[in-house]
C-alpha cells in the first residue's frame, strides 16, 4: 500500500485505460471496487475481509436507518459497533499490559483477533462509515440517500464510497453526503486533466523532494530524546523543521489522493488551507486537517452541545473533542496530550478572541499573532512525534536547557539545506495568502521543476507519517 | 475535434519543461563533476554514492572494504588506482558484496573485519544491482551524488574539496592524541563493554566468509586487516569476541592478513583514526601487500617519508 511506487502507478494506470471505454461504463463503479480491494490487499490481505465486512455493513445498516427503521437505538448500535472496532484495534496496543504474552496464553478467535496488526486506514474506514450511518439517520440527508431506490446499487455504493482507494488509507474523509451524490457515469472529457497533473504533481513533490529530505534531519530529534545529544538550538530548529515536514507529508498525500480521485471523476475535499498563516489556535483548526476537524465539529462537537450550552461547557465540549481528536491518532498517551494541550489552547484563546490582539489589522501585530500560533502548534508536535511520553521529557529537558559544552547536531550547512527545503512551504503560504496568479508559462516551468525535482532529488524514506493512523 | 486542447498544451509544456531541465543538468553534472565526494546527511545515501562513484571508476585497481572505519581514512591518502567503500554505519560484508557486484573486480580487494555485529544489507545490495538501477547508471542526474541540493552546496562551499585540502596538510603531521577526544573514547569504551551475542558475530563473520571466497573465486587477492584500535579498545569484551570469532572463522593458513601495528597512532574515540594516522596506516598496509606479494610499491600522490 505505497502511493508512490510502481505498483501504485500500473494499478492506476491500468484502472484508467479502461474505466473512460464506453463500454465500460456501467462497470466504472465496480472497476474501482476492485481496484481498491487489490489495492488493499496488497498491503495487508489478510484484513481484507474486515474491511469488507465493516464497508458491507455499514451499507447494510444505512440502507436499514434511512428506508426502514429510522430508529436512534439502531443508529446508537452502528456508531457504537464501528467506536468499538475501531477501539479494539487501534488501542489494544496501549501498554497497560501485555498483549502479546495475553493473547498467547489464550485458544481460538480472540487470540488470533488480538495478534492482528493494526488496520491500515481503519481510522478513516470507521469514521466514514460512522458517517454515512449517521447521515442515513438524518432528515436534512433524505434526499440525497433516498435518490437510489434499488437497495443492492444503494449498498454497492456505500460500499464503494467506503473502499474507494485514493482516499482509503489516510482520508481525507469524506462524508457519506458528499459522496454519495457523486456516484454517476463518468466521462473522460469531463477531467480537469491539467488541474489534476498539477495537483498530483505538487503533491509529489511535497512529499517526496521536501517532507522525505527534511526527515533525514529530523531524525536527530530521537538522538535528541532518546541520548540528549544535541543543545537548545538544535531542539527548537528541529521543532520548526518537524512543523514544516509533517505539513508537506500530509500535504503532498492529500494532493495525491485529491489528484488521483481527479482522475477518476470524484471531487474529494480539500484537507489543508494554508495552515500556518492561522492566526488563532481555532483559525488553525479550519485549515489544518480539515477533513477531520469538520468530521469532529460535526459528529462530535454538536452532538455534544457545541457552543450553546453556556461558556464553561463550551470549553469543556472544546478540550474533550480535541482530546478524542488526539486519541484518534494512535493508542499512547501522548498523543492525548497533544489534542489536550489544543484543546486548553482553544478554551484558553476563547475569551480573548474579540480582543485588541486578535482584532488589531496592523502588520505587525498580524505577524506576532501568526508567530506565536506557529509557534503553539509547532511546539505540541513534540507530543505528536513522540508516541513514548518519556521521550517528550527528554526532549523537553534539552529544550529547555542542554549542557553548555554540547555540540550542536546541525551545522550551517545543513541549517542552509533545511532552509531550501523549507523555502517552498513558506512561497506555497505566500502564493495562497495573496493570491497571486502566475501566467500559464510561468505555471508551466514551476510544475515542470517540481516533477524535475521530484525525479532527482527524491528523499531516502518514503513513509507516509499519517499511514500509522 | 481540437487535436490539442488547452489541457494537453498544458501538460506537454511541463513534459517539455521537465526535458529540458533534465538534459540541461544531466550537461551540467557532466561537463562539471564533483571531484570530491560530498558529504550526505543520510548514511544509506553516502553507501549508494560511494558505490556509484565506485562502479564508475573503472580503473580500480585496489580496493579498500569495510564500514565507517574504512571511511575515515581521506581518498587523497589512498593510493593511486585505489577506491574505498566504506559504510559509515554498516558492515564489511555489505562492501564485499557490492565489490563483487562490478563485472570486473579489482585486482586487490582489502577487508577491514574490525565490526562483526553488524548483519549483510542484502536488500541494499540487491538495490545496487545493475539490472535495478538501469536509470543511474545511464544518466548521471540520477545519480546520488549529483542530487542537486548536495550538487550545488558542493559547488558553492566548496565544503569536501575544503577537508580534502585540509585534509593532506594533516597527512605528514604527527599524531598526538588530543585530551577532547578522551570523553569520546570513553564513550565507545563504555557502548562496547557488554555482553555480546558471539552466535551473531560468527553468523556475520560466516556471511562475509562467503563473500571473501566469491571474490577469491574469481582470481581477486584478497587481504584482512583489522584496522588498529586504541589500546583502551584491546580491553573490551567487543573486541576480544571479534578477535576470537574472525581468526577462527578465517585462519591465517588459509586467508591472508595483515597486521597492522598501533605504534605512534591517535584516534578521535578510540576506533576511528584521525588524518595522519589513517595515512599511516594505509601506507603500512601498502608496505605489508608489497612485502608479501612482491609486487611494485603503491604510488602515493602525498609522500611523507617512512612511517
């Protein structure tokens, strides 16, 4: 399951030398269910089948909710059902004790259940399948999951809205209301080819050229918490080069899956908006990880009372998503931590959000704002990068003070080289902050030095930090 | 119907564009190749350069095999017709696999068994085979070492062409150890004094035994060395395990080595030489292969009497 891999690009290449034939037409949803099962299967066959299980029923149980019984008991046991897989695998991990030793002391399903790995993309799986049994729920959705009436094409396409392989993995997530509607005979000459090519292309290259140069120096932040070495400098430098680094990570497999689905005719949402030009913690959260903010916004937060039951439980709604939010990442408690620590922010900032220093327009108030969401956000990807709590003290402790005749791990060439690196990210925020538009000439050398970067300066790792989630 | 429409305009001019970059800088690299190599951030990087600087250079003659050990010692110390594939963080038989890997090998091949612990990269090596790297060995942009963000700090700091220069300054000076480089050393004293798992170390030793006789098979002279250590190293539990496990799994009846005195030698922690020691110790090697094979000295481009 690699999306930038040969594999990745026959399967694609492959699945559109078909899907646009006339013929296959009637087929084009079923060639991506089998596209996305391969695709799937690949990484990890041997869950397949709980994928298929947990998509198939989630089509089963929303075609029950919305024709049949629209009841709130069934609803409860679907949204609880897929929260319980998805805690099942995602948290029997959590080190309380050993689950390995556990299971191995016991006999049949249980035991085989518990030495599975995790899930690729369960995640994302489970929310949008959580997702669609809601909407199927909802009244204001009725018109948009009554359209089909034939109950197997209804599932068929839940099922596909599930599976569907440029987003299975690591989202975004796309609600079931948005998708859905989306199901329909595509034509290939409705592509927006050049709007796709740049898509893809920009994500490759975040991904590749920039995020997977930058990890080779943010490697040294284990060195950092795992040995102490390194000093203050190196500590903080690295934080920011971590910000910009997870930021085009995610960035470029979003763009990818954004341009892949292109490809097929599916608009998937967009999951980041210049997220660090945000001037307010809560600004931040409508551009980064969007996909996921509006999921939680919308499934979580409003369910909860969202804003309208008083201030205090207003910051109360706020610090438990993000804390949920935070667990969702992965089963350690740092990763809690780091949703917390977002959620304080959030209740903190609240208050103050009508005041002289988020109002004022003067530039230079404009800027301390954004310097000091920056650096917020940057300094809690310390919990997000280490899973171990320990290591976070570690590298706090360094952070906060190193031993005066530590050597530094980075020297001025390698801070020049990380300072390349990160100048795209910092020209991509420019570019959107203002707007600017660039002649078709221009657009053309840009993308066509992106693809040329991407074909000689690809970075050593080529793991995707948001497929561990 | 419009053959080309706004789209397809569109992508052929990135396809142009994209050409045009990469001959351009497939020109560049050619016409003005690094003559040193750069230094990488990444190890595995700096082995896939080493190696591709290596199956280029196709007058070696001598080749020098082994880990980070191997890759302290300067290139200008070496002897003309000479290569070193030293892997900074890896294992001699990662080295003695990709030597073999060239149609022609080298006439000389010496391997450096000072670190046993470290298994065979065969996925590594296996990534360096021929037949999967079509592109790098047809087009040098595609190389590791022309990557252009390592390409063009060389070209502007000039940083490795710096240390090489320094680099032969240092070669004829005296070695004095350096009261710095003591924390150091205690450091790796300290990383080494363990238990070792003897069984891994004689797997891994069998494992380059196996790539030793490959070479020897095919009619290369093959020279051990174990590089010298700082005597706080004799100590170590590490050590004495390599000593034992490697004159055991190749006897000296049978494999020949070199042995290397420790006489007037520094070392920055213990293992690792600095420059004017590496430089002795290379010509000491040179002097030991002369002596015993008979044939002509090694042709050093530094020349610093008798070490």
């Amino acid at each position: 399951v690699h999306f930038i891999s040969l594999n990745y690009l026959v399967l694609v290449g492959l699945l559109l030398s078909f899907y646009y034939l006339p013929v296959f037409r009637r087929a084009q949803v079923y060639m991506l269910i089998v596209g996305s099962l391969v695709f799937y299967g690949t990484g990890q066959l041997h869950l397949l089948p709980l994928l298929t299980v947990a998509a198939l029923s989630a089509g089963m149980l929303a075609w029950a909710l919305k024709s049949h019984i629209r009841h709130s008991i069934l609803l409860a046991i679907g949204v609880a059902s897929y929260l319980s897989i998805l805690a099942f695998f995602k948290y029997k991990f959590i080190p309380i004790f050993d689950v390995e030793n556990y299971a191995n002391s016991l006999d049949g399903p249980l035991r085989f259940m518990l030495l599975l790995p995790l899930p690729i993309g369960i995640s994302f799986y489970t929310f949008q399948s959580i997702s669609l049994i809601v909407d199927s729920h909802k009244k204001k959705y009725a018109n948009i999951l009554n359209s089909e009436p034939n109950r197997f094409v209804f599932i068929k396409n839940c099922f596909f809205y599930i599976v569907f392989f440029p987003q299975l993995v690591a989202g975004p997530i796309v609600k079931a209301h948005d998708f859905l509607p989306q199901i329909k005979p595509k034509y290939f000459s409705d592509v927006n080819l050049r709007l796709a090519s740049q898509t893809i292309i920009s994500g490759l290259f975040f991904k590749s050229v920039i995020a997977d140069n930058l990890n080779v120096y943010t490697l040294n932040m284990e060195q950092i918490a795992s040995k102490g070495n390194g000093n203050t400098l190196d500590a903080a430098v690295l934080l920011f080069v971590y910000s910009a680094q997870i930021y085009s990570d995610f960035f470029g497999y979003t763009l990818l899956a954004i341009g892949v689905a292109a490809l097929f005719g599916y608009r998937l949402p967009e999951n980041f908006n210049i997220p660090y030009i945000a001037q307010s913690i809560s600004e931040f959260w409508r551009r980064w990880h969007i996909s996921l903010s509006s999921f939680l916004r919308e499934y979580l937060y409003y369910p909860l009372g969202g804003n309208r039951l008083g201030e205090i439980r207003t910051y109360l709604n706020l610090i438990v998503v993000m804390a949920l939010g935070g667990l969702w990442h992965g089963a350690a408690m740092s990763y809690m931590f780091w949703g917390l620590f977002h959620g304080i922010g959030l209740a903190l900032e609240r208050p103050f959000l009508k005041s002289f220093f988020f109002r004022s327009q003067y530039p230079l108030m404009i800027l301390l704002r954004t310097l000091t969401v920056f650096s917020f956000v940057s300094f809690a990807w310390i919990f997000f990068r280490f899973p171990e709590f320990d290591d976070v003290l570690s590298y706090l402790g360094v952070l906060i003070s190193s031993a005066p005749d530590e050597r530094g791990l980075l020297n001025s060439v390698d801070l020049f080289i990380i300072g390349a690196l990160c100048f795209p990210v910092f020209v991509q925020h420019f570019f959107v902050k203002f707007e600017m538009e660039l002649n078709t000439t221009f657009q053309i050398m840009i993308y066509g030095t992106m693809l040329f970067l991407f074909t000689v300066q690809r970075g050593p790792t080529d793991a995707f930090i948001y497929f561990q989630f | 119907m419009h053959l080309f429409t706004s789209n397809s305009r569109f992508l052929l001019g990135i396809a142009f564009s994209w050409f045009g970059l990469f001959v351009l800088y497939n020109v560049l690299v050619t016409v003005f190749p690094l003559e040193q190599l750069p230094r990488f951030p990444n190890a595995k990087d700096s082995w896939k350069a080493n190696f591709e600087r290596y199956s280029g250079a196709e007058h070696t003659r001598i080749l020098f095999t082994g880990s980070s050990l191997t890759n302290a010692v300067p290139k200008s110390y070496l002897p003309s017709e000479s290569f070193a594939l030293g892997l900074s963080g890896g294992d001699t038989a990662t080295a003695v696999a990709l030597a073999g890997l060239r149609s022609s090998p080298p006439n000389i091949v010496i391997v450096e068994v000072n670190i046993l612990d470290r298994e065979i990269d065969k996925k590594f090596v296996e990534s360096m085979n021929d037949r999967n790297r079509h592109l790098t060995v047809r087009f040098p942009a595609f190389r590791t070492y022309n990557q252009p963000i390592v390409y063009f700090k060389e070209i502007f700091t000039e940083e490795a062409r710096n240390i090489a220069r320094d680099h032969i300054s240092f070669a004829c000076g005296t070695p004095h150890d350096r009261p710095e480089w003591a924390k150091a050393r205690s450091k790796t004293v300290e990383g080494l004094t363990r238990v070792w798992e003897k069984s891994t170390m004689v797997h891994n030793a069998k494992v380059l035994k196996q790539h030793v006789d490959a070479l020897i098979e095919r009619g290369v002279d093959v020279y051990l060395v174990r590089f010298p250590v700082h005597p706080d190293i004799h100590k170590v539990s590490y050590y004495k395990q390599v000593v034992d496990v490697s004159e055991n799994i190749f006897p000296s009846s049978k494999y020949n080595w070199i042995i290397v005195n420790n006489n007037e030698l520094a070392w920055y922690d213990g293992i690792h030489l600095e420059p004017s020691s590496a430089y002795r110790v290379i010509s000491r090697i040179g002097n030991e292969i002369v002596k015993n094979s008979g044939t002509p000295p090694w042709d050093f481009s530094i020349s610093c009497g008798s070490h």
